[in-house]
C-alpha cells in the first residue's frame, strides 16, 4: 500500500471509554497485545493515523541543545514550563532539573525535557495511537485518545512522562510570574510531557515567524534563559541557530545506544575553550 493510501485512512473508532471498558474486561496486558497485533488498532492501522496540522512538514525537523557549561541552574527554564503549559505541580513537571557532579569534580545542573526521539519507544506501546512522531520529528499526544494505561511512561528510557494525578482545579503558583497558560489544562488520568511547546511553533510558522529566532514561535524554556544555554531550530537549515551551535560545538546525546535517535543534545559541563 502506497504512503498515500495509509495517510487517508480514517482512525479507528475506539474511544477513550469504549478501551476503559475494555481493559476493565479483560485486562490491560491482553489489551495491548490484541490492539498491537491484530485488535482494531492494529500496527498498520496507528502508522496510518493522520493527525498531522498543515505546519507540521517534513521539511523541517526540530531539534534543542542544551550547553550543561553555560547553565547556571537559575530553574527558570522549569518555572516557565510550567506556567506555559499550565503544569502547576511539581511532581509533574515536563522539564526535570537536578544538580550533579563529573568525576573530575565539576558542579552542573542536568535538565530534561521530553527528549523527542525519532524512534520513539513511548509510541510504539501505546494501544489507542495517543502518541506518534510528527512529520517534522516532534512525539505529540492526543489527550482525548489517551486512556491512561501509563504504557509510555513505562516505556520511556529517559523518565520525562508523567502521569497526571492531579485536578484541573489546582492552582499553577507559577503563574503571572513566569507567564501565562497558553494551552488547556489536561483532565486528570492522562500521561503527559514537554511538547517542545507545539502550539508556538505551529502558530509561528502559520504566521511567518522562525522558530528558534522569533519568541513567539520558539519553546519558553529557550526564550526564558538568561545564559541562552538552550538553543533552537530546524536542523534542516543549515542557517538556524541549532545546526550553527551543532556546527560549533561537541555534543552528545543521552543513551545513544539505545536507538532512540534523541533531538534534544547536550554539551558536556567541562569542555575546552576554543
């Protein structure tokens, strides 16, 4: 079947509560195998899946670096995460932060966000096809497909999904100070994690705005910074800010053996002045 054909199929029609049900029937494990194999999700059926947006193309590809030796550990990148995208817990928190050591002795603050990897293990398990890697490399979710089963959280080898346990009535301490919700808050009993904020760039580059160069269309852990330790853009562009930084810089990404292709990379904490 042509690449033409999978696209235009029509997503199965398995809602959120029709999958309760059925998990609550017979069990969440029987339920994935039958889904991925041959239930009415089948394998064939979510590659099909066509969720994308118009801006969403494959002549772009979205990558972040993160210079571990210009961060100053300020959490600003954190708190503006949160505020964004209404994340008000910190038990929830899409953009994990935390001191550490080499063995050499130097101090740096490690964070991770969603590191957005090409052959997503998270995508892969999920039995309803909430969460798939768009043509321009982000993994996306769908919150109202998603379930719960917390399969992708189980799946992901780098820890940055979280489960939400909390209630839309909560209140995000982190807002005015750090911004404002510019997405709906997700209902209680869905995974969530960073979206290298999707909805900024899809409305920037709708509007004509670089993202990565322009504010408004690039992720608010980039622009919130006060050290521009993480930089942004289209790898495809050899011009943008992140293929120059590439270009500039030795980097590295976390467990590049396990095949997940990551487009988030990092700059050691200790490196040679040029």
């Amino acid at each position: 079947m042509s690449k033409k054909n999978k696209d235009n199929r029509k997503p199965p029609l398995l809602s959120r509560r029709d999958a309760l049900k059925i998990i609550g029937a017979t069990g969440a494990t029987a339920v994935i195998a039958q889904a991925v194999t041959a239930g009415p999700l089948s394998s064939g059926a979510i590659e099909g899946l066509k969720r994308e947006t118009h801006h969403a193309s494959s002549d772009h590809e979205w990558h972040m670096v993160i210079d571990l030796a210009q961060c100053i550990g300020c959490q600003y990148c954190i708190w503006a995460c949160q505020a964004t995208n209404d994340v008000p817990e910190d038990n929830m928190r899409w953009n994990i932060g935390f001191p550490e050591r080499t063995e050499s002795g130097t101090d740096f603050f490690m964070t991770r966000p969603c590191l957005h990897c090409q052959e997503a293990p998270c995508t892969k398990v999920c039995p309803v096809g909430a969460t798939w890697v768009r043509e321009d490399g982000i993994v996306a979710m769908d919150y109202d497909r998603c379930i719960g089963c917390r399969y992708c959280e189980v799946a992901c080898p780098y820890d940055v999904r979280r489960f939400n346990w909390g209630s839309v009535e909560t209140e995000n301490e982190y807002q005015p100070t750090w911004g404002v919700a510019e997405v709906e808050r997700r209902e209680r009993g869905v995974a969530e994690k960073c979206t290298f904020c999707v909805h900024r760039i899809d409305r920037g580059m709708a509007e004509g705005l670089t993202p990565g160069v322009d504010p408004q269309a690039t992720p608010a852990c980039v622009n919130i910074c006060p050290v521009n330790a993480r930089i942004f853009g289209d790898i495809k562009d050899p011009e943008s800010p992140v293929s120059k930084y590439l270009d500039e810089h030795e980097t590295f990404r976390l467990r590049e053996d396990f095949g997940t292709e990551p487009k988030v990379h990092y700059v050691r904490p200790e490196r040679e002045e040029v």
